[in-house]
C-alpha cells in the first residue's frame, strides 16, 4: 500500500469514540484518509458523514467492508460485534483496527488472530496509551535504572462513585450488559491499565482474582481485587470499584531505588520520589488521543513492519489476563463464556 493516500478507512460503528478521539485522526495521518463510516441508524451515519466530511456512508457493515475503496477497516463498535466484523473484514483482504477490549473474551481474540494469521491480514487493536506521549516517558522513566532502579512490585487502584447512567435499570447502556460487553466497567476501562502494564513489564505470566457485584445496580460485576506477576518476576495487585466515595485513579511501581506514580486515565503529573528528592512531570496528551497509535498503523500498513506496538497478540494477553480474574465470578453467575 502505497500513495499519497494509500491507506483509505472506514469506520464501522461511528459513536462517541469516534468523534474527537479517533475519527478526525485519519484523515490528518499523512497518507491516511477516511472515506466511509457505517452506523446501524443512517441517519446518524450520514450525519456524521457531512459533519466530517467523509464521502460515503453506510447502514450496514457488508456495504462499506465491501466498498472497493476502503481498504482498512476501524471497528468501532461494542464488543460483542468485534469478532464477526474482524472476520468479515479478514475475509474480504482489508487490514482491520479493532476497539478495546479486542473482543467478548480470549478464544474470541484468538479466532481473530487465526483468520488474520491464515490470511495474511493484520490487525490491530485501540490500546492507544502504548503511543502517548504521557507514557512513554512513564517508560522511559522506569526504564532507567537511575530513576526507580530495578522495579519490584505493582500496586494499581481505580475507585469512582456510581455513574448516573447506570441508575434506570430499565435502560442500561451496554457497558453493563454483559451479552453486549463480555462484563463490567473494569473489562470496559480496566483493560487499558492492564495493557499499559504489559507493555511496561512484559505479559503477565499469571492473574487471579475476585469480584462481586456489591451495588446490584446491573448484572455484572462491579468489584475486582486482582494479584499478578509478570514473567520477569515483577509482582503486582490491582484493586477496581465503580460504587465509591469520591474518585481515584494511581498506578505505582515500586523499584529498589525509588517509586513512581502516575494515573491511567488522568492528565495529572507523573510523580518520582528516590533519594534525590520528589520530581513531577507533565506530558499533555494529543487533541486526538489515538493519533500517534494510528501514525504507528499507517506507517505499519505502508511498510514499516513492526511499527505498530498494539497488536492482536498483545490484545489478546489483555483479554486472557481478565478472563482469568473473572473465572470464578462468571461461573458463579452464569455468565462463562470461553473459558
């Protein structure tokens, strides 16, 4: 793929994300542009169509993956339907960038990387914190034996009051709806930090854990208490609920020099404490926070092999380590899937 425009995108599933975060970004990646988006309701499809000044839309996801002028395909909708447009896309030759969490579970993910892997096509996956700014200095930082030293253990946290969306059980959007979304908050925004670790420290060798569902506001969980211990010996806990008092949101990594801390959502400063003293540091994040993962892709997809750090191989490490720490809840509640 080559050309001034050689990679041509198409948005299945045009919502929210799409509008600021990512949407607007392909068109403003040298040799990227987006030429079609799909939304169930065309009304809201050709809507954002004229606002963005995307030349075609669709409401219905065959229609744009078989558009000969899309030739990459964004999947932006809710999990549940991330397997069948990535195989229908894997089908038809058209590299495919999917949303997170890749997909309702592991085997989902990894049916995913067969076809791709079987067909020679690629993909990818919207853990985007692995290109801002913010975290490859958190990288950088941990990365250099002056800072922190050698890193020894993990503690994440991430505790906000219920969300007024989540209050008319009648209407729960399908962040909550576990056919929908494969589990709860934590599968929905707790993956990014689990990605974010892995691409820290390497994959997570093994993960345990409990949840429960204390608030009853829905029926998926709400809590998750988790331990883990990455492959070079780094040993962590992670601690999620979406019915607090007030909000948290901290990663730290303890070294045997130092520690630093810093949030997975958040835009606060990134805080080192050694002996030297206590050092904050300020990174602002893009206007189109999934720009610089999408530049990673397009430069991928016109010949850079390896540039992209989100893959579906790394996806899936996400997708295997929630699955794990959900076992035991999903079959309590009926809810196992590939497990």
């Amino acid at each position: 793929m080559t050309g001034e425009t050689a990679i041509r995108w198409g948005i299945i599933g045009c919502g929210n994300v799409t509008e600021v975060k990512s949407g607007p970004a392909f068109g403003k990646v040298p040799g990227s542009s987006l030429v079609a988006v799909m939304r169930r309701d065309g009304d809201k499809a050709r809507d954002y169509a004229q606002r963005h000044g995307v030349p075609r839309w669709y409401d219905d996801a065959a229609r744009l993956i078989d558009d000969p002028e899309v030739n990459a395909v964004y999947v932006a909708t809710p999990p549940s339907t991330h397997k069948p447009y990535a195989l229908m896309s894997i089908a038809a030759g058209k590299p495919v960038y999917v949303e997170k969490p890749m997909a309702m579970d592991h085997a989902e993910c990894e049916a995913i990387i067969r076809a791709g892997r079987d067909a020679k096509v690629p993909v990818f996956v919207a853990y985007y914190r692995r290109r801002l700014p913010r975290f490859l200095k958190v990288r950088e930082l941990i990365h250099d034996d002056r800072v922190i030293g050698t890193p020894r253990i993990v503690n994440t946290v991430l505790h906000e009051p219920h969300h007024p969306r989540y209050h008319d059980p009648a209407n729960l959007p399908w962040h909550v709806r576990p056919e929908i979304s494969g589990g709860g908050v934590f599968m929905d925004i707790g993956c990014h930090t689990l990605d974010i670790l892995d691409w820290l420290f390497g994959p997570i060798a093994s993960a345990s854990g409990q949840a429960s569902n204390q608030l009853a506001a829905y029926p998926v969980e709400d809590t998750v208490a988790m331990s883990f211990a990455f492959g070079n010996g780094v040993l962590g806990t992670g601690l999620w609920h979406f019915g607090s008092y007030g909000h948290h949101d901290q990663i730290e990594v303890v070294g045997d020099r130092g520690r630093i801390s810093f949030a997975t959502f958040g835009d606060g400063p990134i805080r080192v404490e050694n002996a030297e003293g206590v050092q904050a540091y300020r990174v602002a994040n893009p206007l189109h926070i999934q720009q610089p993962l999408i530049e990673t892709i397009v430069a991928e997809l016109t010949g850079h092999k390896g540039a992209c750090p989100s893959t579906a191989e790394s996806g899936a490490r996400t997708s295997w380590v929630m699955d794990q720490v959900l076992r035991d809840y999903r079959r309590a509640t009926g809810q196992a899937m590939g497990l």
